[in-house]
C-alpha cells in the first residue's frame, strides 16, 4: 500500500468512535472478538466488520492461539499519522507565536 493510501485508510479507520475504542482497548493487550465485542451494544459480526476496517488499515493484526483468534494493536500506522500531524502542529505553534508578539507590540504601542 502506498504511504498516502496508508495515511487515508489510517484516518478512515479512526474516524469512528467505536473502532477508536477498540484500539484503546488493545493497547492494554491482546484481546478476542468476544472481549472487544463485549462493552458495545452491538452483535458479534458488527465488531468483526469494524476489525476488518482496522485490519485493512494495518492498524491491527490476528493472530491464532489454539483455539482464539487473538487481536493485537499495530502502532505503526498511528506513528506515522501522528508524524503527519507533527507538521501542522508545528504550523499552528509559529502562528500563535507571531499573533503573542504582535498582541505585546500592541499592548506596548508599537504599532
């Protein structure tokens, strides 16, 4: 998958609360289909639909344990998202050093 195909599928994935809440859940460890299904008011097959969407972004990954299918959080994805972010964050960080100092210059009569 290509990084920007990534990145899109990274943000899809985290634009619903509930599979938000499941990654949540596995970053306190490996989890079933049951356990994550088991906080949410929905059936079974609607948590595997979010899983696959998460599985599709790479954000988790399945493994096979006897007779479990355990859940496991990726990181990778959310480093690179969270990368991403930086950029604008740092953005947004200069813009708000130039608006204190022309509200100082201001404040001081300088302009």
């Amino acid at each position: 998958m290509v990084a920007s195909d990534r990145l899109d599928a990274t943000f899809a994935a985290l634009a619903d609360p509930t599979r938000r809440a499941i990654l949540a859940r596995l970053a306190a460890g490996d989890a079933t289909v049951t356990e994550l299904a088991a906080p949410f008011a929905m059936s079974q097959p609607a948590v595997s639909k979010h899983l696959r969407v998460l599985e599709r972004a790479g954000l988790i990954s399945r493994g096979r344990d006897a007779q479990r299918r355990p859940c496991r959080l990726v990181a990778e994805p959310l480093k690179t998202a969270t990368d991403w972010l930086a950029d604008y964050r740092d953005y947004w960080e200069a813009s708000y050093q130039r608006l204190d100092a022309l509200l100082e210059d201001l404040q001081d009569g300088k302009t």
